[in-house]
C-alpha cells in the first residue's frame, strides 16, 4: 500500500505517535488490504469483459 491510498482510508503515519495509534491503524490497513484483494477478481472480470 503506498502512502496515497493509506491517507485516502484516514491513516497518516505521521500522527502515529503511540502503540495504540498504531494497532489500530494496522486494523484499518488489514481491512483495506481486504477490500483491494476482494476487488482484485471484479476487476480482472471487468477488463476481460472490456477486451472482448
């Protein structure tokens, strides 16, 4: 994940400043990391429909 798309979902590495910032900005980078996998298939199947 590169720092755009982590300020995009709310994360901005410099304001974690405690470990508690930090356990729950990698929950929220977990989920996101979940949600760009999950979209993976969708767009794979959009680009094949597009090609044909």
């Amino acid at each position: 994940l590169d720092a755009k798309t982590l300020k995009d979902h709310g994360i901005h590495p410099s304001e974690i400043t405690s470990w508690k910032d930090a356990s729950s900005a990698a929950k929220k980078i977990e989920m996101i990391g979940k949600e760009l996998y999950l979209d993976l298939p969708a767009k794979a199947r959009k680009m094949k429909l597009e090609e044909m």
